[in-house]
C-alpha cells in the first residue's frame, strides 16, 4: 500500500472542500434573506396601520366621544404627502366632510397631545368661544424656552411665515382657507399692509380641515428653530384641540387664559372646520340655528367650530387659488380661498367693500 504524503492529499481534496463551504455559504445567504425578507413584509405592514390611522374614515374605530379616554392609545399627528384634499376617502373636492365613523385625529407636537373633536354630534351642539367659560391654553412647547428665543429677537416675518405655511400645506395637499378680515383684506386692499408697511389687521385667520390642522402641530418644531415662531391651542378640559394659534415668540406674553396671542408681530389663526351632511327633518346646530327640511332633502353644512359659524358647502368648496403679491412678504403668498368668497363676506359682514368697523361674530349663512 503505498501512503501518499500529507500535501498530495490537500491537493486531491481541496477542491472537494471548497466547493462544500461555497454550497454552505450560500445556503446560509438565502436562509438569511429569506428571514430578512418575512422581517420587512412585517414591518412594512406595521408601517401602513400606523399611517392608515391618521386617515379618515375608519369604520371599525369607536365614534369620538366626550368620555373618550386617552388611554391605550398611539396618537399620532397627520404627516407626509396624501393628507387633506387627496387623503384617504376624502372627497377631493371638500376634504372636510366628516362620517359617524371616523378615525380619531390628533394635534400632538414636543410630545404634547390633544385630541382633535370628530364626533359630529359633539361637533353640532358645541359653543365654540362662545360656550359661556374660559377655554384653557396650552403652549406646544415649554414656556421658558419660548421667552429665551423672544428676547433674542429677530423673529420672522408674519407674511413670510404665513407664506412657508401655505407652501408647507399646498405641497401635502391639505387645506387652509383664508377668512374673515384677512379675506377681505386681500380682495378689497389687495394686501395684508397698508402703504406705510403695517399691517390692517392683528392677525390672519384661516380655516383648515381636521387633517391639515393635526399635520400643522407637526410642524412646530421648524417654526420655533427657522423663524422663532410657536403653536399654542385652546381646548377643553385638557382634551379636546379647538383652536391653534400660530405666533411670534418676540414680544409674546405667556397667559394660559383665553386669549388673542399677542406679539410684536400678527398671529396666524386656525379654525378647524368640517362638513355634515344630514336628511333630518330638523336640523339643529348651535347657536339655537336649525334648518326645517320636511322632505328630509340632503344638506352639507360647513362649520367652524370655534366661531361657531354655519356656511352651505357650495359657499366654501370647491376652493379657489389666488396669488397675491404683498408689500410684507419676500416672495408671493399662494393662497387657497372659498370658492364662492363674495357670498361668504356678504353674509358676515354686509358691505365689506367699504372699511367699517363690523365684526363677523357667529353667523348663520344657511
């Protein structure tokens, strides 16, 4: 027998010993993407709940209530592209309806949150700032930080952040109306300032539906760092986020009443509002308004629930685009407004075409 010497036999096996470690490594490679594959599917799924959740129109989720609780709940604001007029089931032409059975909606910014009122019966008997008390004020940040940065001063401008927002909003294809003495400012003025560069009014009010206005707490955080500015809301029994106010934090006065936002510079004002369509024979919302519908015929009514207001659908949607060139903004302000604005005004304010005094107030314009 003859006994082959220790290197002849690396040579005669090494290619067998080779090829069982490449048939093994690859093994292993489609045993770990196999895995790595059966992960992602997971994980993507998880992903698309957590953003369904923020979308309207869910109907296994319990309707919103008073005693709702904030309990076991993963609250999370409206982000990214398909919110507002191309989110979920809206309808693209009036984002705002709202259904018996819609997803909760939250305003939540720096770990703070609120939930955002979707019931429609809660929505239809609620006062607004007229319900006979104080709401309570809650700032989306801390308040020593807000005077720190407002005693630095150089806060942007109103008309420049205003215009940031709106493209901030336009890109995601949410919803912010102009409103009430800022609409009329821009069609009868064609500004927000005079000639001598101040500003008409203290602020600029618009409408948003109950997405953009959760999407808008996000955005807190780049409004203090870029420009030194904050998000502060009104609300109910520390629950329900009725009202935000966007504001300047130089010259700001910290208060936690109810109150307009005072700064060196206008607040920008938020109204959520939504859409309810009903066939009652008697229509009831708050203040003491009904509409008598004996025929039980189809009504979409717009509401804006802090104000109170009530506005027929056609009066608001679909919106209409207007571009406006301001002495106060570096760049020009594109702006969403009802589609049926003239209606609008004339029925808050009568002859808006001439400068008064006359305040909106809550008006029924059924």
């Amino acid at each position: 027998m003859i006994r082959k010497k220790p290197g002849s036999i690396l040579r005669t096996y090494a290619p067998l010993v080779v090829f069982y470690l490449v048939c093994l490594s690859a093994y292993f490679f489609v045993d770990v993407f196999q895995v790595t594959r059966s992960l992602m599917a997971n994980y993507n799924a998880s992903s698309a709940l957590v953003a369904h959740a923020v979308l309207p129109h869910d109907n296994t989720t319990t309707i919103l209530d008073a005693n709702t609780s904030l309990a076991n709940t993963e609250p999370k604001p409206a982000t990214g592209k398909g919110i507002g007029a191309n989110g979920g089931a809206l309808n693209v032409e009036n984002p705002t309806l709202v259904s018996p059975n819609m997803t909760k909606v939250w305003f939540v910014s720096n770990k703070k949150t609120f939930e955002i009122p979707t019931d429609v019966d809660w929505i239809m008997k609620y006062a607004g700032c007229r319900t006979g008390r104080p709401h309570d004020v809650a700032y989306m940040r801390g308040t020593d930080e807000i005077r720190t940065r407002g005693r630095k001063g150089k806060c942007a401008g109103a008309l420049d952040v205003f215009g940031w927002l709106m493209e901030r909003v336009n890109e995601n294809n949410g919803v912010l109306i102009l409103a009430y003495g800022g609409l009329i400012h821009a069609h009868r003025e064609k500004d927000f300032v005079n000639k001598a560069g101040k500003f008409i009014d203290d602020d600029i009010d618009t409408l948003t539906s109950l997405d953009t206005f959760s999407y808008i707490a996000s955005l807190e955080k780049e409004l203090f760092n870029d420009f030194g500015w904050s998000v502060r809301i009104h609300h109910i029994n520390g629950k329900f986020a009725t009202l935000a106010q966007i504001f300047a934090s130089c010259g700001h006065t910290i208060t936690l009443k109810q109150s307009k936002a005072k700064s060196s510079l206008p607040t920008i004002e938020v109204y959520p509002i939504v859409t309810i369509k009903s066939s009652e024979p008697t229509i009831e919302v708050f203040p003491k308004s009904k509409v008598d519908n004996p025929e039980r015929k189809e009504h979409s009514i717009v509401r804006d629930i802090w104000q109170g207001s009530l506005f027929r659908e056609s009066m608001i949607f679909p919106l209409s685009n207007m571009t406006l060139m301001s002495a106060g903004a570096r760049k020009p302000l594109n702006l969403q407004i009802p589609g049926q604005y003239s209606e609008v005004l004339d029925c808050l304010y009568g002859n808006w075409r001439s400068p008064s005094a006359q305040r909106a107030g809550t008006r029924n314009c059924l």
